[in-house]
C-alpha cells in the first residue's frame, strides 16, 4: 500500500517535471545532418515535424516522433537490460559497459543525457565520477572513441593563445584541468587523466546546473613518467618524461593567459595534479586568476563539515571540536589542505594562535608520523610536524597503528591513496578511542585505494563508529535491524557550488573566505536527528539543494567581501539586497535544466 502510494507519487512528480518546463527557443546556425551530429542540438528521433521542415532534416529521420519521456524510457530500459545482461561478469567489466552506453548517449544527445543523470544522479556518479571513472582513465587509449575537452601539450608552446579559439563555444564558464600527474590514488596516467575533467564537469552540470555549453574540460599533456604508458602503443599522449621546473610552469602560464584572454570571467578548477604543482599553481594563480585547487581546498571545506559533524555525532557541542584529537594519514595536497583548514577552524573558535590550535592533530605519512627530526622534512608539512616534547611515548617515524594505540584518537582520516592501509589491527585500535562514537574516514579514491572498507570498520573498530568514505559503499548490515551508515564525504559536495557561487557572484577571485562559508554550509546542512544517526552528508539524490545552498553562500561571502560584480542583469546592489533564502532561491534558478528547446535556425 505504502510503496504502491510511495510510486504513484513519484510518477506524478515525474509526468510534472516533464510537462512544466516551457524552455526558450534556441539559436542554432547549422541545419540538416549536421545538427544531428551535434549533441547540443540534437534531438534524435524527438524532433517534431515543423522543427524537421524548418532545419532540413525531413527525411533524415525515421517518420514517427518520439517523445522526450519515452526516448529516456527508452534509455533506461536499454540500460536496466544491460545490468541484466551482465549479472555474472567481472564488477570491472560490468562498471565499464555501463560507462560506454552511459557515454554514447553524452556523444550524441546531451539534453537527454544529462537529464537522465540528474534524475537518477546517486545511481550514475558511481559510473561517471569516482570509482568508474578511474578505471575509464586507466584504459582511456583503447576506449578512446571520439574527443572531448581539449588537449594542449609541451608541442603547443606558443600556439595556445590561437589554439584556444579552436574551442567552437563562445562563451566558457567552467574549466576543470588536470595535467594527468595524480589521477585519484592510481598516480600519473598522463593524457588519460582527462576523464577526470569530463567527470567533475558532468556533476557540474549535474549538481549546479550548469550550461554544459559553457563548460570545458583541460588536458594539459605535458609527458608522463609512467613508464608502462610510455611503452604502450596505444597510448594517445606525449611519449616522453613530464616536463618539470621553469619549463613546466611556462607551460601553464601560457595556458592560464590564453584562457584569461579569450573568457576573463572563466573559472578554473586545478584538478588532480601532484602534490608540488597543486600548491605551486595555487600559490601562484590564486590572486590572479578566478582559480582554485579542489583536491587542496575543495577536499578541506568537505573534511571539515565532517569532522563537525563527528563531534555533533557524539551529542557534543560545536565548540568541543578543540578538543578532538585527530589523526591524518596521508600528507599530500589532501590531507595537509584539511590540516590547514581544521586549524584555521579551531583557531577561530578559541581565539588561540594556529600554532597553538595544532596540538590536538597529528600527521602521519609513508615514512610514518612527521615530527620536526624527519630528515628532509617537507616544507609543505613542517607546519604540521610534530616537536618530539610533545608526543610522549612517540617518535619520528612512527606507524599508524602505534600513534592510534598512543593517542586514541576522535578521528581517524585517510588521504593517503593506500588501499586497506587501515588494517584489523590498526581499526582494532580504534576501539580504545577516547570519544564514544570513534570516526572512521576513509577518503583515498578510487574503491581499492580506499584506506578500509565500511564492513571492516564496522566489523573491527565496533558499531558505534561513524563511518565515511571517498568512494561509495553499500550501508553495512549489522545485524538485528541495525545499519552501518555509509557517508560519502567526497568534494563533490562542495565543488560544484564553489564554481556555480563564484560565477553568479561574479567575484574575479575566490577567497579563503569564500571557501570557508562553502564548508560551513555544508557542516550546518544536516539536522540533529540524522546526524545522531551517524550520517554526516546528505544524500547525493538531493545534491542540487546542497549546491543551490552552498552556492548562495559562496555568493553571500562574495558579497560581504565586497568582491561580487554580479552578472547580466543582477548587480553587486541586487545581490547585497537579497535576503539569505532570497540568495539561494536566485542561485535555484540560474540552475540550467535540461528539455528540448524549440530550435531557431540563422545563418
Ligand atoms: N574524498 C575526497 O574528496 C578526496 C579528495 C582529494 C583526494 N582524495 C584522495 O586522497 C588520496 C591522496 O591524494 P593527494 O592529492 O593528497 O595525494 P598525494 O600523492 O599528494 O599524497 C599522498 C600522501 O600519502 C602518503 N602516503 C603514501 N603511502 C603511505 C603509507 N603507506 N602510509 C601513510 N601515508 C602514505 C604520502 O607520503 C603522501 O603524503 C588519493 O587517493 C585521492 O583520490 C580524496
Ligand atoms: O575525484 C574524486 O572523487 C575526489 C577527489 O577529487 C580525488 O582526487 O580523489
Ligand atoms: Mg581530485
């Protein structure tokens, strides 16, 4: 009764959201096949008669007309008969399939294609973003079918600033761009690293709405130094070492002036480079261009709502977050950018120095806990090494599972690419924790880098914990009615509403600020009851209200910093009026939503 109730309801909303939508006409400057073979305008077998009159395609199309609702039936079916199809293959194989059909329909339809993963975003992110993903980049030479994106390497020296008005969209809102040097925790895949922009940019689209005509994602080839990739004979890039020093820089320099020259109001997100080049770019950029590295900063604002959520999840107050100790394992542009962030955190709210602030966090990374003895200490972590006076019972170099044992700490947090690091042992050690509910994060990416899995933490460090996780996990049945909760504390809960926040507040640069309000949205989004419950982040099926709340906020610090210029119509006066709900509600409806617009052809 209930479920049948439950279903008649959905469909309604459904045949709502089908019918509602009255979309604007669209401007297209081709006709005939060539629109077909264009996934911006294309509408296969939907486009009505008059429409197929007026743009030459009479004839080119099979005579009946199909509706958008049940070419995206059709979609689905195609797709539920593949997952039956496939019961008894490999998961790889099967992630894979799902991958290809899921971007032949991007290849050809993109308004259904992105409408089809909106409606139904918590089953596909696992497909188009992380852990699918990694594996799609790891075989990207032989799946390679036709390009997305564009690719500038070492050989474009000195073209990039013509090279980027090869790019057939006018107008360009969003870039994600990687160099390939750290895809996920599987390292340096090279030119293959571009399914990483492709997949960020889909849930851009996904989660924020935007346009995906003003999106762009970047390959920046400038060598590999995976030595299997160098000798396969199918590999698509550069087949030399990866540039480094003054010559690597140049290369992103001209880069970053070509994007600026053609769209000054483009926002670029620095995405999986490795640790010295996401800091360096950052370092560099980040007062010059609308920039920002979301494995260093998007990374951080999630972390942070988590580990609030840690100490509301404990029935504590807010402010006891001082008193947490936590554990980071992994020192690269992951985890030193949550350190950073949890510290500036504490420091605001006892008003203490951030020296002062770190006491409570300690950093764990391949040669063990980091203290001010390591030898070649890098200067990235220093800040966050430990004075050997202070760690009684520890010393440099120390294991995960001694400092857990030493310490036992709040939190145990994974950014160190390194599968099932978090052993029997170590989460064994867990248990002895001083808080009463113990949190687990395992953030490395993909699936196998994860530092556990959510059945070994609930199995060995106890029931009670609160468990999260880069890549999705099934809940975990504890048995008698009770769920492990599975959070997927992902920076895809910040990123997409950083971008769409900035772009609409129209700001020319993105702030700590900023970045900070993104993960205070985020931290103060769930209420008591869930996170009692152990869930930290809300589901990813409502990521647009996450978005549109996290946006309005980014926009609102924008604002207060008096960096907002607004956009089109919306001035920085407009947007300094609207009220808080008014804010999320402009940042709502500046959302795009994919339907099929009337096509209006001009020469
Ligand atoms: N969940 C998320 O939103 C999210 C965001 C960003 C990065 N990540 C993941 O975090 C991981 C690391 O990313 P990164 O950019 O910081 O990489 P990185 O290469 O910059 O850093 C990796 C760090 O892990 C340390 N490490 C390696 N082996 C170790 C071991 N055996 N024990 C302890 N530490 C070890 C290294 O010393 C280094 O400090 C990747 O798997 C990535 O997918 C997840
Ligand atoms: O890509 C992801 O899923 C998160 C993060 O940016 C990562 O590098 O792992
Ligand atoms: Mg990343």
């Amino acid at each position: 009764m209930w479920n049948h109730l439950r279903f008649a309801a959905a469909n309604l909303a459904r045949s709502r959201r089908f019918s509602t939508v009255n979309p604007g006409p669209c401007i297209v400057h081709k006709r005939g096949a060539d629109i077909l073979h264009d996934p911006w305008f294309n509408k296969d077998t939907g486009f009505p008669l008059t429409e197929r009159d007026r743009l030459g395609l009479r004839g080119l199309l099979p005579p009946r007309v199909i509706s958008f609702e049940q070419q995206y039936d059709r979609f689905l079916n195609s797709y539920r008969s593949l997952e039956k199809n496939t019961q008894c293959q490999p998961d790889n194989i099967v992630s894979l399939a799902k991958w290809r059909i899921l971007n032949r329909l991007h290849d050809r339809n993109e308004t259904l294609y992105y409408r089809v993963l909106i409606d139904n975003i918590e089953e596909f992110a696992p497909i188009i973003y992380t852990p699918t993903v990694g594996l799609v980049c790891q075989n990207y030479s032989g799946l390679f079918r036709r390009p997305r994106g564009m690719y500038f390497s070492a050989k474009d020296k000195g073209e990039m600033m013509s090279m980027i008005y090869n790019w057939p969209a006018e107008k360009v809102d969003m870039i994600v761009l990687t160099d390939g040097s750290r895809i996920l925790g599987l390292g340096d895949l090279g030119v293959q690293g571009i399914g990483i922009p492709i997949g960020k940019l889909d849930m851009y689209v996904a989660a924020a709405g935007i346009n995906p005509r003003n999106i762009l994602p970047v390959m920046l080839d400038v060598g590999t130094n995976n030595e299997k990739l160098l000798q396969d004979r199918l590999y698509l890039g550069l087949r030399q070492p990866r540039l480094e020093g003054e010559e690597y820089l140049e290369i992103v320099d001209e880069f970053m002036d070509a994007v600026y020259a053609r769209w000054p109001k483009a926002i670029v997100q620095f995405e999986d480079f490795q640790m010295k080049w996401a800091f360096k770019t950052l370092e560099r950029y980040h007062k010059r261009f609308c920039m920002f590295n979301d494995d260093i900063q998007g990374t951080a604002g999630v972390a942070l709502a988590g580990l609030l959520g840690t100490v509301r999840a404990q029935g504590r107050p807010l402010s006891d977050f001082v008193k947490q100790k936590i554990v980071v394992v992994g020192a690269g542009s992951a985890g030193l950018g949550v350190l950073k962030m949890a510290i500036q955190a504490v420091s605001k709210m006892t008003g203490c120095s951030e020296l002062a602030a770190k006491s409570q966090f300690f950093l764990i990374d391949k040669d063990g806990l980091v203290t001010t003895e390591r030898n070649n200490l890098d200067p990235a972590a220093a800040p966050f090494a430990k004075n050997p006076r202070d760690i009684e019972g520890l010393t440099e170099g120390a294991s995960i599972l001694e400092v857990v044992k030493k310490v036992k700490p709040h939190v145990l947090l994974g950014l160190s690419g390194v599968g099932g690091i978090f052993n029997e042992e170590v989460l064994k050690a867990m248990k002895e924790s001083v808080s009463t509910k113990p949190a687990v994060f395992a953030m490395s990416n993909p699936t196998m880098n994860a530092e556990c899995t959510a059945s070994d933490a609930f199995k060995h460090a106890g029931e009670n914990i609160v468990f999260a996780s880069g890549s999705p996990f099934e809940n975990v049945n504890l048995g008698n009615g009770k769920v492990g909760h599975v959070n997927q504390a992902n920076n895809m809960y910040l990123f997409p509403g950083i971008g769409l926040g900035t772009l609409l507040s129209g700001a020319h640069l993105i702030t700590d600020r900023m970045l900070q309000a993104a993960s205070e949205c985020l931290a103060s989004y769930m209420m008591e009851e869930d996170i009692l419950n152990g869930i930290l982040y809300p589901s990813i099926s409502g990521i647009r209200d996450v978005t549109a709340e996290v946006g309005a906020a980014v926009l609102r610090a924008a604002v207060e910093e008096e960096l907002a210029e607004g956009q089109g119509d919306v001035g920085p006066k407009e947007l300094a009026q609207m009220s808080e709900e008014e804010t999320v509600e402009y940042v709502r409806r500046n959302m795009w939503f994919p339907v099929y617009s009337p096509l209006v052809h001009e020469k």
